[in-house]
C-alpha cells in the first residue's frame, strides 16, 4: 500500500472515535435540551392546574408580572394578577369566580386542619387554653366574607383599658376574636393575658372566643388609633365600634 495512503487511512481510523464522541455528545444534549423543555411544560401545565387555568393564561400570568404590575406587586397569586390585567369584562369575572371559588377550598382546608388541631389539644392537654396556629384565623377584615355581628378586638401585653374592655364584652356575653399583636409566636404569652383578662375557659373551647396571634395583620390594617382596638363590621366595611 502507497504509504501516503496508509497514513491517510490511519489517520481517519484515529479521528473516527473522536467523531463518534462528538456526535454522541451533540446528541444527547439535544436530547436533554428536550427532556427539559418536557420538564418545564409539565411544570407549567401542573402549576396551571393548580390554579384552574389554562396553559396559554399561566404563560400570560408569567408574562404580566414581567411588566409593571410585577414590579408592583411582586407576590400576587396568579388569579388576582390576572383579574387586575383582566382583557374585558368576562375575564375579569371568570378570574373573579376563580378566586372566589380558590379562597373557599383554601379556608375549608385551614378550618378542617384547625379543627383536628383543637381536638388534639383538648386531648393532649385539656388544662390549658388553646390557640388558633398562626395562619389559620385571619382577622375578618382581611377575609373576602365580612361575618355579621362578629368583633375583632387588637389588644396589646401593655395597653391600658384592654383588659377591662375585653372583661366587659364577656360581661356582654359578646362573643369575639382576641388578637394579641407583638405575641410573636408565643402562646404561653396569649394564655397568660387571656387568664389575666378573665376569658372562661369554656368559652375558648367552645370557640364563642378565639385567642389568636396577630401576626403582622393589625399593621396590614393600617389603623394608627389607640388599643384596644374593637372592629365590627358595618355595611361590608370594617369600622372601630
């Protein structure tokens, strides 16, 4: 064999290897690339779901926060984004019923869990006043349902006049949420001011009285009065009484 040819011959049997590597590697990024894209739609199309939406209106969500209403309000849920950014007045009402329909199942399964909570405690440690978990008993003014009748009572560990106040409205045998605000997680703290206010006992089990932490939503309130603070609801709005 011509020697140049054997070398020609040599050297393409050398670089076959290399070739078949290179093409191997192409491949199978490709084939990634493709496997993530599938990922990500599958993402895409659960989180949509999640929510009652189409694919194409979780693309248009995604797309809306991008802009300035994201820049606004970085953390709105996809329903309240899309109604605010609602085309026409048929999309504002199907994100509108959406929501409605989102915040009921999400309240129903908070109710239930508080539930099971409260019979675990009156179980575990029925000696002692228990206390709604954070989260699970937000003020009725932030609630999209404005309960009749009902109070909301902010009071604080230092305010004067909350005690007697709170002392009065059992005298009423006014039922009502108690919101501690600066509780910070502490349910010993709650417990010990409830003791210290005179709240029965049996009236927190019952539920005619609730012992909650305020969690931040008395500042999300934005009333700057004086504690204690007493809201009831007054033609849908949330007024001092």
């Amino acid at each position: 064999m011509n020697m140049k040819i054997f070398r020609t011959v040599l050297s393409t049997a050398c670089l076959l290897p290399a070739v078949t590597q290179a093409e191997t590697r192409v491949q199978q990024a490709v084939e990634n690339h493709r496997h993530q894209q599938s990922q990500v739609r599958q993402q895409e199309l659960e989180r949509a779901a999640d929510w009652g939406l189409r694919q194409e209106e979780w693309q248009r969500y995604r797309r809306v926060m991008e802009g300035p209403l994201g820049i606004y309000s970085p953390n709105l849920d996809p329903l309240t984004a899309l109604g605010i950014e609602a085309r026409d007045s048929a999309e504002q009402q199907r994100y509108a019923e959406l929501q409605v329909q989102a915040e009921v199942a999400r309240v129903q399964k908070l109710m239930a869990y508080q539930n099971a909570y409260d019979q675990a405690y009156k179980r575990l440690y029925p000696e002692q006043l228990p206390v709604n978990l954070i989260g699970t008993h937000p003020p009725p003014m932030m609630s999209t349902v404005v309960p009749a009748g009902r109070l909301a009572v902010f009071v604080t560990t230092d305010c004067r006049g909350c005690v007697e106040q709170v002392r009065q409205l059992q005298r009423d045998k006014q039922g009502f949420d108690l919101y501690l605000v600066g509780s910070q997680g502490n349910d010993e703290l709650i417990r010990d001011w409830a003791r210290k206010a005179g709240i029965e006992p049996h009236k927190v089990r019952q539920r005619e009285i609730t012992l909650n932490h305020d969690d931040g939503h008395w500042q999300h309130q934005g009333d700057k009065g004086t504690f204690p603070a007493i809201m009831q609801a007054d033609n849908g709005r949330w007024q001092r009484r």
